[in-house]
C-alpha cells in the first residue's frame, strides 16, 4: 500500500523517539504535547513517511 521510505537507524531513532515521548506524557513528565509521539511509533512501525515521500526523500538502502 505505502511504499517503504524510512530505512533501519531513521526506523530505530523514531521508535525510539516515539516511545519516550509517550512514556514522558504518560507519566506526566511533559504535558498532552508528547503524545504528539503517537507519529513517529507509526512511522517507524509502519517504514513509511508521508513527508518523506512529498518531499522525495528516502532512507532506505537502494536495491540493486
């Protein structure tokens, strides 16, 4: 359906990301603006990048 876009650092620094963020608004740590992580989990989780993909961007080794 989406074409993979975000390859395996930018796919492990955005889980990464996306799960402190939560885990900070969870606990109370920083205010309702951290669950702003909810996008970067599903773009990690999903390696695919709406963004990357208007811009024409990729971090995914190139198949050849």
């Amino acid at each position: 359906m989406f074409k993979t876009n975000v390859g395996g650092l930018d796919r492990v620094a955005r889980l990464c990301a996306g799960l402190v963020l939560l885990g900070l608004a969870a606990s109370g740590v920083i205010g309702a603006w951290g669950y702003v992580g909810l996008v970067p989990l599903a773009t990690g989780l999903l390696s695919t990048c709406p963004l990357y993909s208007m811009l024409g961007l990729s971090t995914c080794p190139t198949r050849g």
